[in-house]
C-alpha cells in the first residue's frame, strides 16, 4: 500500500496509518526517524517488534536486533532504484493520483526488470 502525503510532513505521521492497513506482520524495520515511544506502544499492542534504533536524545537507549535491522537496506534500495525514474524522483504530476499512478508504474517496471 502506498499513501502519499506532503512534503513538508514527516513520515512517522503517516506510520500508523500504515500499519493498520498493512494486516499482521511480526517485526518493522524502520530508521531513526521512527523512533517514537507512540509508534512503539502501537507496535507491542499489535505484538510485533519494532527494530528501530535510538535517536541521541533519548537518555536510555533502547535495545533493538542489530541483524535483522541490516534486512532495512532492501527498501532502502527499492526507494533508490525508484528514484531512477525521473518522474517519480522530480515529482512534476499536480495530482497525487497522477503521481500514485506514475510511482505504482515504476515499482512494476524495476520489480519486472530485476
């Protein structure tokens, strides 16, 4: 499932949202930027773990799976092979369903051609 939001808005905003579309799944990789005490009492409610590091402010860092946490380059990798196409890097649509359409084109097109 993809959501589109502004540019201008984190993207921890629209993890729970996410989440709840997304159905059962036992762990979420995500980076710094998700490091929150909200997502991650969301998370235990559902009964997952969250494999997400600790930003530098919290004064007690919590412990997360150091080795599952490395599987987190494949999206990362998705998201760049992504940005090879121009239209979905640049963002030249006015419409989101324009642009949606566009992302969901290039996902098929890099998923094909892998």
């Amino acid at each position: 499932m993809l959501l589109l939001s502004a540019g201008n808005v984190n993207d921890i905003s629209m993890a729970e949202a996410l989440i709840e579309a997304a159905g059962p799944f036992r762990r979420l990789l995500a980076d710094k930027g998700y490091d929150a005490d909200r997502l991650r009492q969301l998370l235990a409610r559902r009964g997952a773990e969250a494999v997400i590091p600790s930003t530098a402010s919290r004064r007690a860092p919590i412990p997360y799976d150091v080795t599952a946490y490395r599987d987190r380059n494949l999206v990362e990798r998705m998201w760049c092979r992504l940005k090879d196409f121009r239209r979905v890097a640049t963002r030249y649509d006015k419409l989101a369903r324009n642009y949606l359409s566009g992302v969901s084109i290039a996902a098929t097109c890099a998923y094909w051609l892998n």
